[in-house]
C-alpha cells in the first residue's frame, strides 16, 4: 500500500501488464506464458475479461493467404495499395506473413471452427480490395469463436486477472530509464490500484467513439492513445478514420444506433436509397453499392448533407429484390439484429448512415510491438502504421492477433534479458490520481449536453468530409469543451461504479485524441484513402508521400509530416508479376 494525499493506493507488482482483452490482449499473454511459464502475467480490462472489446464483436472475418492460389506477397501489396502508400512496409509484411501462423495457431491449438469447403479447405470470402478471396471466418460471427477459444486457453493458465480495472496513467521509472508500470482505477471499489511491471502491453483497442455515430464498443474511449500521447509517445496516421457505411439508425435513445449491418450485404447486391427512395450510388462511382466503404461513405455523406435524407437523417438498405427467403439463409445474424431494432431486413428497407469504425492511426512501434520507452509495447488497434490511410476488412483481428502474439513473445524474451522493475515516479502517480480527482468536487453537471456537442462537432467538422475552415472551428470547439469539461464535475462522491466519474474520464481522454485527429486532419492537406479534404481533394504525387506524427511539447499537441521509407515496394511496382498488384474492382463487400 503506497499512501498520496488524495488517498491509499495499493500495490502490486507483475513481470507482465497486459492492458485490454480483446484479441491483441490475449495473444499477448498465451504467448507470453507459454513462452515462460513462470513469468507473472497480470491481464486488466476495463471491462469484463474476454467479453470487451471489439475482436468479440468481429463479424466478416480473418484475411489471411493461405490458399494455393494466392500469396504473402499478394496480400501484402493489397494491404500497401489499400493503405494508399502510407504503411509501414515492413509492418504490413509482418502482418500478412505472420497471419498464416496465426490461422493454424487459432485452428489447431486453439480449436476454432472456422467454415469449410465441402473439400475441407477453409472457405474464404471475397472481400473489396483484395485482389484473392481470402477472408476466413466462422458465418457472421467470427470473432465470437475467437475470443471465446482463446479466452477458454488463457483461463487455463495461471494469469492474474484485473477485470473491470481502468487504466488511467501510464508510470514512468523515477530514474526516467523506461516504464514502472499504470496507475488504474479498480471500478468496482473505486480505489487506485498501481500496477507496477518489468514491461506492459498497450492493447486498449483505440475505437473512434466520439463520433455521432460509431461502432466500438461501450468500453473504449481511446484511453490507450490518450494516455500515451501524456505520457510524451509520437502517434501517427491520426487524421486517418475508417467510416463503415452502413450503422443502424435505429433512433437516439438505442445504443443500437451506430452498430454494423456487415458489408456482405452490399456485395450481395443490396442497395442503398435516399429519403425519396430513389438508388443513388450509380451516380457516385461505377461499382454503386459495392464500391469500396470509404467512397460509398463519402457519397453516403454527401446524399445527406444535400438534403436527400430519411425523416431521421439517414438513408436506406434495400434488400428485398434480392427474395425474402435468400436474404433470410444467407443473412440470419443481420436479419436478428435489424429485427431487434425494428426493421424487416428481407422483405422491407432499414435504415443506415455511416458510423466511425476503426482507427488507422496509433502509437509508433517497431516490428517487435516495441516503443520509444523501454519496457512498453503495443499491439492492435492502439498501434499505427499497419495499415496507412485504410485498413482493409479482415486486415483488423489479422492485425490485433498478430501482434498481439509477437508483443508477448517479446515481452517474455525481454524479461529473459533481464528487464528490471523500476521504481516509480510517485510525482507522476500523484499529478495522475490529481487529474482523475478533479471532478469531485466541483459543480455538478449532466455530462450529456458536453458528450452531445463533442459527438456533433465531430460527425460535423472532422468527419467524413473535411475543411480547413471546418477544422479550425472544430479546434476552437474542442478546446471550448475541454474548459468546460474542466470546470464540471460529477453528481455522486460515491467512488464504487461510479460511471458518472469514468464518463468524465472518457471525455477527457476522447477531447485529448479529438484533438490529435483534428490536429493531424489539418496538417495532411491532400485526400487519400479515408482522409478526405474537399478543399484539396486530390491525392498528390504518391512517391513523395509523408504521413502525420502527433506528440506533446510543452504542453502543446504538435504535428510534424514525416517521409514514408518504401522499404519493399514503390509506388508503381509490386512484388508480383503482372497486374495482380491492383485490387479488383470490388464484386464483393468488404465487410469489416
Ligand atoms: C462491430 C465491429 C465489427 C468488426 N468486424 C471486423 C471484421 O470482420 N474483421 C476485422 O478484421 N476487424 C473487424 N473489426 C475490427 C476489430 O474488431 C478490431 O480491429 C480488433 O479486434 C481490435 O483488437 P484489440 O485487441 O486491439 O482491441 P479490442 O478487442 O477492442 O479490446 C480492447 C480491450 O481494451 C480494454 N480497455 C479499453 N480501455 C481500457 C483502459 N483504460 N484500461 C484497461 N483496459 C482497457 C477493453 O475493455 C478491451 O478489453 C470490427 C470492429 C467492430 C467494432
């Protein structure tokens, strides 16, 4: 127990801190005990272990190339031309080669049944932007049989498991020579809890959800990002947001609103109408429907804004002239879940409108998940660079699983090296427990009114359609909502689930990463990929591509452009022969 002036805090110590339990957290810590049995895993979500997070909630499924047709390097030049030319290369070969381990990993040691061929190969699905069909899955709820195979594995382990724990700083060594550890908030009691660690895993899943409409779960509020932007790390690709194009608009008072209907359906041949009924997407792009998320996004947005909306403000699925029954067999999850809202998926319209999905953009790190501060990884969707200015479906939990396993596989060997556990800076424990206090206390306020305007100014000035102008008074806007934020505080004194106190804590952290995305949107002054400037709409000569870095200095968020390194492949040439390099036209959806 280490005492503060605010309060007891207790302590703990572990070899390894894994922070989140999505598909990156657990990787992580199946690695790292079988690569040491011995070593001391802590695994702590701010959620239920294994059933938070967005890998549960993964529906289309794994890209990985594994049948003999295609290739390593035909996945990775997808993911390159994909990501528009920004991603690490060396991350994306990483991802792409390291997926094949990663599908036979889940399927022979772990037992996920993912579907088959009537041959007993894995069946894989045809997904927008990839030039081979090489999605596997488990029907429409992929990742339900992932985390649940591999939550079942990691409980066989002796892991200790934080859960409902809220990670609130990160801790660096009093000698300044790497990380000591996080400071959490045990929501349960509501007490401070100080985890110290030789070395600790970032694996909080990012999630864009200060968005009006968006996708990730409840739990994420990009604490990850936020937390280690404080803690003085370079973020990068942050203007870089994908839009999915088809959330549920099932009105304001469902947390329903927002969440996927999977892109299946559009590759099916569904269409999309405006408020009048009419198919618009023809006059947006050749492939209409199955265009690739971001345009049909983008015209999506368009449709709306230029006053051809439903009464709600979204527009329509239509799936009916594809027959009831079909739509049915071949869509059972979707047609549940439109059902649950209120809509009739095969034989009515339902209504949709985009919705923030993924974060392209996170925490530098290099191939082994490790950062600029000695002892601290990342891995998943709090790490950028993998897939530039778009990430492919399927791309995702490849992502999150991959570097999830290699971040534990390193953790382990960098403790056989001899990491030590460092002392914590107690001044910087006590400025974290200060910040996390400062609601109570102060005068009392609904919170909603402030998360209303952060949702709209988002959805409205950082959006899917960007201005400088509009960006600028989206800053003014944010910085306005950081004082008000500032000066409120929360009903209850009560500390134990006090979820008034950690929805103030998820704006302050959401205000802090709306910042780097405005930051990084006003910096990259061409359109590419999911980044798109109406007053610079074109994308620039590829070869002198650079990409966004975001940090603290002097308590200022600062934005430098940094040059891509074409380590493998140029603009203009691929690792293939022939034309294979360029993605098909999409015949397919790309589901997320
Ligand atoms: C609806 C939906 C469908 C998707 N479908 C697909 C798909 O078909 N294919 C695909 O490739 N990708 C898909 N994705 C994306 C994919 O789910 C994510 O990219 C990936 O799973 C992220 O994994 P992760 O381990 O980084 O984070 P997550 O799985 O999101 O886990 C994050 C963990 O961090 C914890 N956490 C958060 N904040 C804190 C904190 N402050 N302290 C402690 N713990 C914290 C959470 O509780 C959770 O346990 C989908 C996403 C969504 C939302």
């Amino acid at each position: 127990m280490t005492s503060s002036p605010h309060c007891e805090i207790d302590t703990i110590s572990t070899d390894i801190l894994i922070l989140g339990s999505g598909g990156a957290g657990l990787f992580a810590g199946l690695h790292a005990k079988q690569a040491n049995p011995d070593l001391e895993v802590t695994v702590a979500a701010k959620g239920l272990i294994g059933k938070s997070g967005c890998t549960r909630m993964v529906q289309g499924g794994f890209n990985v190339a594994v049948n003999p047709g295609d290739s390593v390097e035909r996945h990775f030049m997808d993911t390159i031309i994909g990501g528009k030319w920004l991603p690490r290369q060396d991350l994306a070969w990483r991802l792409c080669e390291s997926a094949v381990e990663r599908i036979q990993e889940l399927e022979n040691e772990l037992g996920c049944f993912f579907d088959r061929n009537s041959d007993g190969t894995l069946h894989q699905k045809a997904f927008a932007g990839q030039s081979f069909d090489r999605t596997a899955h488990k029907g429409d709820l992929t990742g339900i049989e992932i985390i649940n195979r591999l939550m079942e594995k990691v409980w066989t382990l002796d892991v200790v498991k934080l859960e409902e724990h809220r990670a609130i700083d990160l801790i660096p060594a009093k000698d300044q020579s790497g990380i000591a550890g996080v400071l959490m908030i045990d929501i349960r009691s509501g007490g401070y809890r100080l985890v110290r660690a030789r070395t600790v895993l970032l694996a909080t899943g990012a999630g864009p959800s200060m968005y009006r409409y968006h996708t990730p779960s409840g739990d994420k509020s990009c604490d990850g990002l936020a937390m280690a932007l404080r803690f003085g790390l370079s973020l990068r690709d942050m203007e870089m947001v994908q839009f999915h194009p088809t959330g549920i608009l099932a009105g304001p008072d469902t947390r329903m609103t927002g969440t996927i209907l999977e892109e299946g359906l559009r590759g099916a041949g569904g269409y999309l109408l405006n408020g009048a009924g009419e198919r618009f997407m023809t006059q947006y792009d050749p492939a209409a429907e199955r265009a690739t998320r971001d345009i049909v996004s983008r015209s999506m947005y368009r449709e709306i804004r230029d006053g051809r909306a439903t009464q709600q403000g979204g527009l329509f699925i239509e799936m009916v002239h594809l027959g009831g029954d079909r739509v049915r067999q071949m869509f059972p999850g979707m047609v549940k879940r439109c059902e649950d809202c209120g809509f009739d998926l095969a034989t009515g319209r339902v209504e949709v409108v985009p919705t923030a999905h993924y974060m392209m953009g996170g925490v530098q790190m290099e191939i082994d998940c490790t950062t600029t501060t000695p002892g601290l990884f990342v891995a998943g969707e709090d790490a950028g660079g993998v897939h530039g200015a778009n990430r492919l479906g399927g791309n995702g939990v490849a992502n999150s699983t991959v570097f999830g396993a290699i971040a534990g596989d390193e953790m382990a060997t960098a403790i056989g090296r001899g990491v030590p556990l460092r002392d914590p800076d107690l001044e910087s424990v006590e400025q974290a427990i200060a910040c996390a206090e400062k609601p109570f206390g102060q005068t009392k306020a609904n919170l909603s009114e402030l998360r209303e305007r952060l949702w709209s100014m988002m959805w409205d000035k950082v959006g899917i359609l960007r201005t400088a102008d509009g960006i600028r008074e989206g800053v003014r806007v944010l910085d306005d909502c950081r004082e008000t934020l500032t000066g409120i505080g929360v009903e209850n004194d009560d500390r134990a689930f006090n979820l008034t106190w950690h929805d103030w804590l998820n704006l302050d952290n959401q205000i802090t990463v709306s910042q780097a995305i405005a930051g990084a949107s006003l910096a990259r002054d061409d359109s590419r990929g999911a980044h798109f400037r109406e007053d610079f709409p074109t994308t620039g000569n590829l070869e002198q591509s650079t990409y966004t870095c975001t940090r603290y200095e002097n308590g200022q968020l600062i934005q430098e452009m940094t040059p891509v390194a074409f380590t493998m492949v140029k603009p203009g040439e691929s690792l293939i022969d022939g034309d294979a390099g360029a993605p098909r036209t999409a015949q397919n959806g790309d589901p997320s």
